[in-house]
C-alpha cells in the first residue's frame, strides 16, 4: 500500500513538473514573445543572502529605461576562498 501510494505521488510531481515546463509563447532568443522591454521604467534591487555565512555580502541595484540600463554592484565574498593555492 505504501509502494503504490508512493509511486502515485511521484507520477503526479512529475507530470506536474513537465507541465509546468511547457511553454505557451514561441518567440526565439533574439525576438522573445513577449518582448523583454515591454516594460518602460524598472527598478531592480538584489541581494544574496548566502553570502553572510560566509561574513561578506553582495547588493545590487538598477534602473532600466527602455533598452538603456544602469547597474552598480557591490561584493565582498567574506572569509570563503574560492582559489585554494
């Protein structure tokens, strides 16, 4: 019982999974649908969070205008070493 309730549970994630991948809108690389600068003014603001565990940090923001955009990014990675010697 618990074998079948268990397989039945993985073939409704996976078929959910799939679905949700279709997508509706057949625009290509260079001339998505819809088009990327549908929007005429964006603020954008990030942060990582995962960062802090290693003591740094990483804040982000911008301001898009059309297709002219302005970013400035500040990153301090903390205590990890990426490039052990």
């Amino acid at each position: 019982m618990k074998t079948k309730c268990f397989f039945i549970a993985m073939i409704c994630l996976v078929s959910s999974g799939l679905f949700a991948q279709m997508d509706a809108s057949k625009g290509t690389y260079w001339h998505p649908n819809p088009p990327n600068y549908k929007v005429k003014q964006a603020l954008e603001v990030e942060s990582l969070f995962y960062m802090f565990f290693t003591g740094g940090y990483h804040f982000g923001a911008g301001y898009r205008y059309g297709k002219f955009r302005v970013r400035v990014s500040v990153i301090n990675g903390g205590d990890y070493d990426a490039e052990p010697a």
